[in-house]
C-alpha cells in the first residue's frame, strides 16, 4: 500500500475528506458572515431613510432597496444630489441636530462654477430614475457617460469612476433605491 505523508492510502483519504470539509465549513462561515454582513446593511439601509422621505416597495426587491438606500446614504450621494443637504435649523456642521432635507432629496440642484449642476436623480414619470433604465444607469456609472448626453460627454463631478468600481449588485442596488423614492421636479433651490 503506498504511503502519503506517513500515512496508509485510507488513512490518508480520511486526513484529506476531514481536511477538504473544515475549508468547505470555514468558507461557509466566512459566506454567512458576508450574508449577516449583507442583512445588516440592509436593515440599516432602511434605518437610515431621512424621515420625511416615503419609500414605494410594490413591485420592488426589498434587500436591494435597503442595500442601495445604505450605499446612497452613506457614500455622500445626498451632498451632491440634494441642496440644500440639512433642512433650515437641521445643519450638523453647525452644531445642529441632522435633519436632511426631504422635500428636496435626490432632486439635484447643487452647482459646481457656472456651468454644471447635479443632476435630478430620483424617478421620471415611468418609475426610471434619472430618466435612465437600469442597464443605462449602470453604464453611465461604469463609463461616465449619460446616454441622454452627445456621444464623447463625460459626466463631470460626479464620482463616476469610484462608484463604476462597485459590484453589479451594488449598483442594481443603487438604481433599486432610487426607484423606491418619491419622484419630485427638478430641485427649485439650486446654488453651491
């Protein structure tokens, strides 16, 4: 019988069945703390919706509102795409209690020089954020170019090229959550 590492063929078998299920186990565990990581994001995701701002589920995938609502309200989405970000009395950099302004939330309106302004992000009259559909939203978040735009544009500003590094799901997650809040006109208080 031929030995491997001093031991007979079937103990050797039994050392490698033992050694191949603790790595499936332990793979496992990392999987399910990437799982638990994910259901905590998620139900803080949901946490962290700004008071004021009415989340439409029917016909929505839940983790994946909650998952975008965390990216969204953590990744300083809200800075650009909301102005003013606190509402009146509610500025945290100013010893304020945090209150974000709901009535303008994702509705764009932040102006950088005097040319480009963030844009409307929230749901167009056919539930597409920003105008785009999900695979157009994903592209212009990947390339930077917003296919409403002429061929060659770049969006500029915007952290395209950070976010573009995000996973698939994130970013279904992202377009997920955007389709989620109220729809609301164009920001009516733009400026920097």
């Amino acid at each position: 019988m031929k030995k491997l590492f001093g031991l007979d063929r079937r103990s050797g078998l039994a050392v490698a069945f033992i050694a191949a299920t603790a790595l499936s186990v332990s793979a496992s565990d990392r999987y399910r703390e990437h799982d638990d990581e994910d259901e905590s994001q998620v139900k803080r995701g949901f946490d962290i919706v700004p008071p004021g701002v009415k989340l439409n589920l029917m016909g929505k995938n839940r983790a994946l509102v909650g998952l975008g609502s965390y990216i969204v309200n953590t990744s300083g989405c809200i800075d650009c795409h909301s102005h003013p970000t606190y509402s009146p009395g509610s500025d945290p950099f100013k010893g304020e209690p945090e209150r974000i302004n709901a009535e303008e939330y994702l509705s764009g309106g932040r102006t950088f020089g005097p040319t480009i302004t963030a844009a409307n992000i929230t749901p167009d009259h056919a539930g597409k954020p920003a105008g785009l559909t999900r695979s157009e939203f994903i592209q212009m978040m990947r390339t930077g170019h917003n296919p409403k735009d002429p061929p060659g544009t770049i969006v500029q500003v915007m952290p395209w090229p950070v976010f573009g590094k995000k996973t698939d799901r994130d970013l279904a997650a992202i377009y997920e959550f955007l389709r989620a809040i109220p729809s609301l006109p164009d920001n009516t208080h733009p400026g920097p």
